[in-house]
C-alpha cells in the first residue's frame, strides 16, 4: 500500500473521529457556543474533503492491483463523510430554526395571539424557500466537486496512457535499428560468401588446369 495513501488516511481518520465527538457535543450546547462548535465541525468537514480528494489522487495514480483497492476502502471513507455531512445538517437545521423563533420572539413577530394563519404560512414558506435554497447551492458545490475529481481522474488515465504510447514507440524504434545492423551484417556476410567462391572457384581451375598440364608433359615425353 501506498505510503502517501496511509498518511492521508491516517489523517482522516482522526478528523472523522474529531468530528464525530464535536457533533455529539454540539447537540448538548446552545446560543453562541453552539454556533462557534458547528462553525469548527464545518471547517473539519472541509478539511476531511480534502483528505478524500487526495487519496482519491493518490490511489488512482496507482497499480490496478493495488488501486481496486484502495477505492473500495475509499468508498467506504465517503460514505462515512456523507453521514457527518447528514449529521451536520441536522444540527444546523435545529440550530437555526431556534435561531429564527428567537430572534421572531424577539422582534415580537412571533406573538401567536398577533399573527394570523396566513401570515403564519407565508413564514413556513419562505423558510422552506431558504431550505431549498441553501439545499441547491450544496447540491452544486457537490456536483462542481465531482466534476473536477472526474477531470484529475480522466487527466491521470490520459497521462498514463500516454506514457504507454511512448515506451511502445520507443521499444519499436530500438526493434528497427536492431533490424537495420542485422540486415548490414547480412549483406555483408552475402558479399564475402560470393567472394569466397569465386576464390574458391579460381583455385580449382588453377589445380584442374596443373593436374591437365603434368598429365599432358607425362604422355608427350
């Protein structure tokens, strides 16, 4: 396993851990204290994000054997980050519908021998209207999140590709030269051959044509 990917997991670990004691602490706490822990365990949330971004990086970056993995095991990490977020939410959502009775209370709005039933449900609307609101624009962060965790991920899968195309290239290129001196030795081997034989070829006609003379010098004399 990847060192990088431990360290990074390591990390994680130990937010998750952080963040999951600070939530069970902030559904105890209320008013300013509440708020300061939520704005801490937000912060945590982005930071275990992070976490998740880099070894997601990191164990795509990876052999396959050991990649599969790693993503299995990262699954699992975000999974665990969705439920934090889901916690989260909920304490925030409680938080701020007490924030939103007490500062009506205090403005004296919410005076429920003052307002009437409609006026009651346009309050529920509008904010049901900032729920979705605020539910849409974490929907786009999280897609924008994904959209670019998607364009590292198609980045590292060229990058690696290419990298093949170049070693194979470069394998073939040393295939043609090695080609190219064995047909120069060949060629050459070709020449001294037919060389030789034509050597080869006047040596025998010089000892055919000895043999016929000392044959021819015997009969005449």
């Amino acid at each position: 396993m990847s060192e990088v990917f431990q360290g990074y997991e390591r990390q994680y670990c130990e937010i998750s851990a952080s963040l999951s004691r600070k939530c069970t602490s902030a559904a105890h706490l209320d008013g300013e204290q509440k708020k300061q822990k939520i704005t801490e365990i937000k912060s945590g949330v982005e930071d275990a994000e992070g976490l998740i971004r880099k070894m997601d990086l990191e164990a795509r970056s990876l052999q396959p054997s050991v990649k599969a993995g790693l993503l299995a095991k990262l699954r699992e990490y975000k999974s665990d980050l969705n439920n934090l977020k889901a916690e989260v939410k909920r304490i925030t959502s409680a938080n701020l519908n007490k924030a939103t009775r007490e500062e009506l209370l205090e403005s004296g709005m919410a005076d429920t021998l003052a307002v009437s039933a409609d006026q009651k449900g346009r309050l529920i609307m509008s904010t049901d209207r900032l729920n979705q609101s605020s539910e849409r624009i974490k929907e786009s962060r999280r897609t924008m999140l994904e959209t670019e965790e998607l364009g590292v991920s198609i980045l590292q899968d060229l990058h690696q590709q290419r990298q093949s195309l170049l070693h194979a290239h470069n394998t073939l290129h040393g295939v043609d030269d090695n080609i190219g001196k064995s047909r120069k030795i060949l060629t050459a081997m070709s020449k001294r051959l037919d060389r030789n034989k034509w050597i080869i070829g006047s040596v025998i006609i010089a000892l055919v044509l000895a043999i016929l003379l000392i044959l021819y010098f015997k009969l005449t004399h």
